[in-house]
C-alpha cells in the first residue's frame, strides 16, 4: 500500500479500497517443555509458523487501524478462513486430495461471505461509475 502512495503523488489512504485475502489462522498450540529439550533443527517449522502468525496478525492490526483512523474503515476488507482443521497447510502438500480440500474451503468461504463479497463488487461499480477523477490504476494504464 505504501508502494501505491508513493508512485502516485495525487493519492491519499482516503482514496484506498483494501481487500485483504487471510489464508487462515493457525490453532497449533506449542509446548515450550516439549520444545526445550529439542534441537534447533527440530523447532524450526514451529519457529517460522509462530513467527509468519506473529507478522500476519500485527500487520492486519495495523492496516485496520490506519483505515479506522482515518475515518474509512469500511474500505478494509478482510476475508480469513475460519477452520483449517481438514487442511495440511505445509507448502509441498499439494496431493489431489488436498488440493480438492482446499476448492471445498474456498467454495464455503464464499458462501459464508456472500453480503461481504457483494458489498466488494458494490464498491468497485460506484468508483467505476463515478467520474469525478480518476484512480491510479487507470492513470497507469492510460499510459499503454
């Protein structure tokens, strides 16, 4: 977002609609008694999901906090999957029944976010309805 504020001089946070797509929150649970004993090689996937959750929280903290100030926070949009229970969420699962798991999550997501994804697809037809001046993306394509 900062990148967009940057390369378009003429653009405000008030002129920025977010959605944010989550990939679901992680429910491990971590035993530091089970931890203490183990080599370092041993923790270090626990190690970075703690720390990628760590940084995905307190970023989604701070961008509803920064439309919230300032008086928009109905331009931020956050969309999370709320159970991974079924999923195996390691990078390299990518097995056909993981992958059929994961249309089935995507499928529910939409469904349980219908009024969500309609008020999205709303906001986007009035600020390509309106005229009154135009947004960044089409300052940057005007140039092709």
């Amino acid at each position: 977002m900062l990148e967009v504020l940057k390369a378009f001089n003429s653009t405000q946070i008030n002129d920025v609609f977010m959605v944010s797509l989550g990939t679901g929150v992680s429910k491990t649970a971590y035993n530091y008694e089970h931890f203490k004993k183990k080599l370092a090689i041993q923790i270090g996937p626990a190690l970075v999901d703690i720390m990628t959750s760590a940084s995905s929280e307190s970023t989604e903290f701070f961008i509803q906090q920064l439309f919230r100030n300032n008086g928009k926070q109905q331009n931020y949009v956050r969309l999370e999957p709320a159970n991974l229970s079924s999923i195996n969420a390691s990078l390299d699962a990518a097995s056909p029944n993981n992958i059929q798991k994961l249309i089935s999550l995507s499928d529910k997501l939409i469904s349980e976010h219908e009024d969500t994804l309609d008020y999205i697809i709303e906001h986007l037809i009035k600020e390509k309805n309106q005229n009154k001046k135009k947004n960044p993306w089409s300052q940057l394509m005007d140039k092709f």
